[in-house]
C-alpha cells in the first residue's frame, strides 16, 4: 500500500467560524468536513482538514469569516509526516 501524498495545508481559526459550510462545499478535492457534535466556544461547528489537501486555496477565498490559512508545499510530502 503506496502512502497518500498532500500538497498542501490549512490553519483553521476554529473559534472564528460560523459554521457556514461554504468550505466544504468550496473544497475541490473534498477534504474539508463539518464537525458533527463539537462546537466552538460561541456554540458553531467548524470544518475539520483530512488528508489530501492540495493548497488551493479555495476554503480561503470562499470564506466569509476568513477562518483559513493555506500553506502549499514546495514539494509534496507523504500525508502525515512530520516536517524535516
């Protein structure tokens, strides 16, 4: 079994979000989803990155509340492995 490889990253203010779900419906490749029980401390669910994220930024434009901070990889890295 060949790992996953991630092109990308996001940092999501998790206490900024509104749980809109414009993101997850934004996110091309689909690894972006709605927490189902847990909230923020204003009472919102916030998305949640899986593997796989290419750093397109498109949770980051879509976003009204601007929750995300997108960072692409120079190259890409197997998904989960920690940074040289």
């Amino acid at each position: 079994m060949t790992a996953a490889l991630t092109r990308g990253t996001v940092v999501i203010d998790t206490e900024a979000c509104k749980g809109c779900d414009l993101c997850i419906d934004a996110c091309p490749p689909g690894v972006l989803v709605m927490t189902a029980a847990t909230v923020n401390t204003r009472g919102y669910r916030f998305p949640l990155l899986l593997e796989g994220c290419t750093g397109c930024a498109a949770c980051s434009q879509i976003c009204p509340d601007f929750v995300f901070q997108v960072y692409k990889y120079e190259t890409p890295r197997v998904a989960g492995e920690a940074r040289p």
